[in-house]
C-alpha cells in the first residue's frame, strides 16, 4: 500500500498572486517561499472561486458553492454559509475517511465554528472566546490610546475581530504538530495579511504616522480611498510588509515541520506535504476599487498556490481551488493529478457577476454586460473576441443550470424528509 503522507494546508487572506517573488513581483517580499518553491509545484493560474471569505473558503473545503437560490426562500446569508458545510461532503471529512487525523486552527471569524467550518476536523480552534484586539494592544503591536481607538473602529467596520498574529497562536500550532499521529491533515488560516494593514514591529518599512492614517483613510472610503495620491504607496508598502511577515511563517514552519519529522517514530518520516494559497486577492485602486468582495476582478481571484515537500515543476494552465477537497488527497496518496486540469476555471460573487479564466484570456458576465479581455506585456486588455464570449457565456450559463438544479434537489430531500418526520 501506498505511503499516505502528511498534509499542511496554509490559507493566507487577502494575498494576490503578483504579489509574490516567486510570480514575478520585483519587490523581495516573499524570500523564503522564493527559495523553497524552486523545489515545489507552483500554479500560475491558480483561481479562487469568489472575492471573499466566506463563500470562497466554503467552495474550496467541499468542492461546490453555496446555493445562492436559498437567498429567495428568506434563508440569510449566514445560515447559508452554515447549511452548506453541514450538507456537503468536506475536505477533512476526505481526510479522515482516509485514516487521518485532522486539526485546524483559524484566525479568521469568517471560517469559525459559528459557520460551521468546524464539521469533520478532530481538533478545531478559532478563537472566537479571546479578545485578540486587546491581546494586540497589550503586547505591544498598538500600545497607544488611538491604536486602541483605531483597532476598535476597524472591528466594528468588518462586523468581526480580524486581529491575530500568528505568532499568537504559532506555539499552538507547533505543539499540535508534535502530539498528532501520522498520517494528519492540518489547516491553518493566517489573517495577517487583511486589511488593515498592521505590519508589526521589525517588519515596518514605513512610520506609522503614515500606515495608520492611510488605514483610516481606507476605512473612511470602504472601497476607496480618501487622500489616494498620499495614502495609494503607503498602503501597497504596509500590505508589502504584512507579506513579508507572514514569509517569516514559513520559514519556521518548514523549519520545524522538518525537525519534527527527523524526530518522529509513528507513520511517516517524509515532511509533509505543504500546500500555500490564499483564499482571495486584494484590490489597490484598479478599477477604483480596494480591498476585497464586490469584483470579480483578475487583482482579486488570482491568487499564489504552491505545495511544497511533493511534485515539482510550474503549471500553466488554469487551475480553480474548488479542485482542492480532490487534488490534495490525490497528491497525499501519490496519485496524478493532470485530469483536474480541467481547462478555464470559474469564480463568482453574489452581486451576480461571474469570470471564467483561461490561461491567457478572462471572461466577466454581469447582467447588464459581458466582455472579455486578454493577457499583454502590460497587464490585461478589453478584446472584441465573440468565440471567447460565447466559451465564457456557455460556461456561466452551464454553471447557473447545474446550480439551480442542485437547489431543486435539495430542496426536494428536505421536503421529503420533512414528511416523513410528520
């Protein structure tokens, strides 16, 4: 029988792709993902399924979006999210009916037990009963009494707390780690990275005179920004930094991953497998948009996926992460992987707005436009290619019906079983 190895699965928010040395950013903010994806696989048109959390993770744990139809039955957005993961067949639930043990740790609320994320993970920590914002303050990562002002005023701007280091919970991670027994599946999704952007001490490139008023000026705007031609570089340079510390992650992760498993007696000895993605990009004024979630935009669904510690060699061709709940058991078992590759890939947003990316070419539908654009030397370009809309357009069309379908099932099963339970 094959070897099964071990699984790390890391998701960092709000991480484009071309904000990665190892994708052609000439800023040196990723070193250590620089080196070791030299000896790794990297997808270069790795795809997230949506332009926020909630329903791109919840797409990448079980394969399939949530069922957008259930808004017209009165169903909120929230139970949404939390019906889907009670329903589908998840990623640890893979893992485990592979024999493995599985743990997560999130610092992300959007991915909490609240929503259900915790389904299927033998070990699940989210943190949802400390107070991180004060934890941050009292450490020393916003020591001020407009530091305080200013976290505070950014909770309440998010609806959630979205402020945990990792450092405040790496020891955790690391000790889980050492206790599991091979083969494991561990999750760990990293918020550093989400605006705002609080690089901490050490890894600053700028004053915070200059990095908290332009998160406040961000805040001010929701999506845009007051002051842009001030405060534009300001937040690029903060976001830089938050990059280049959440680096400083893999290094030690990797590093101790590798010191573990010298010392390990039970399964495998090999490293783990490794896998890096992000579960959305991050907008910077194109389109006049920043931050995340109301585009289906190339700067928000490009995003990094590599794995290290297995295969070797770069991808080109598309690749959406709604594959993952297949690929990564797929790799842990030792198996190909190539009939995943399955041509353009697919993201969405609830506005609705639909993209569907190839390897040189995007497609966007909106209600009320569709229009396809290119891959240059300079970026993407707006092309009149009526083939390519209508690929694009056939595969939205496919998309919708298959997603109506599945509500029709569903909906179904429920009123059946409601019946029986009379």
């Amino acid at each position: 029988m094959t070897e099964r190895k071990d699984v790390v699965l890391v998701t960092v928010d709000s991480w484009r792709a071309d904000h990665c040395g190892f994708m052609g950013y000439d800023r040196d903010v990723t070193p250590t993902l620089d080196r070791l994806v030299d000896d790794g696989l990297v997808f270069e048109n790795a795809i997230a399924p949506a332009p926020e959390t909630n329903s791109s993770v919840s797409t990448c744990l079980t394969g399939q979006y949530p069922i957008h139809e259930l808004a017209s039955d009165g169903v909120e957005y929230a139970e949404r999210i939390r019906h889907h993961m009670r329903a589908r067949r998840t990623l640890p639930q893979r893992f485990r009916e592979m024999g493995y043990e599985t743990g997560a740790f999130t610092a992300n609320p959007w991915t909490s037990r609240f929503y259900n994320f915790d389904r299927d993970f033998d070990s699940f920590e989210d943190f949802m009963d400390e107070n991180v914002s004060s934890s941050l303050i009292s450490d020393g990562r916003q020591a001020s009494v407009f530091g305080d002002l200013f976290v505070q005023l950014l909770n309440w701007w998010q609806g959630q707390d979205m402020f945990m280091a990792w450092e405040a919970f790496y020891d955790d991670v690391l000790a889980w780690i050492e206790r599991a027994d091979s083969p494991y599946f561990l999750w760990i999704f990293l918020v550093d990275v989400h605006m705002p952007y609080l690089p901490p001490k050490g890894y600053r490139s700028q004053s915070r005179l200059l990095t908290l008023p332009a998160n406040l000026s961000l805040f001010a705007g929701k999506t845009d920004v007051r002051f842009e031609s001030l405060f534009h570089d300001v937040l690029v340079g903060a976001y830089d930094d938050t990059i280049r510390y959440t680096d400083e992650f893999f290094r030690r992760l990797t590093a101790d991953l590798s010191d573990v498993g010298d010392g390990r007696t039970n399964g495998s000895s090999d490293e783990p497998l490794v896998a890096i993605h992000a579960d959305h990009g991050e907008g910077f004024g194109e389109g006049g948009v920043y931050g995340h979630g109301p585009r289906v935009s190339e700067e928000t669904l490009h995003v990094p996926f590599a794995v290290l510690n297995g295969p070797t060699g770069r991808v080109r061709r598309p690749f959406s992460l709604r594959r993952l709940p297949e690929f990564l058991p797929a790799l842990a078992r030792g198996e190909e992987y190539d009939e995943l590759l399955d041509g353009p890939a697919l993201a969405r947003n609830y506005d609705p707005a639909f993209a569907v990316r190839g390897e040189s070419w995007r497609y966007v539908w909106r209600p009320e436009r569709e229009r396809v654009a290119l891959r240059t030397d300079d970026g993407w370009e707006e092309s009149d290619r009526p083939e390519l809309e209508s690929i694009g357009r056939e595969l939205v069309e496919s998309h919708i019906e298959s997603e109506r379908e599945r509500g029709r099932v569903m909906a179904a099963a429920e009123e059946l079983t409601a019946e029986t339970s009379l």
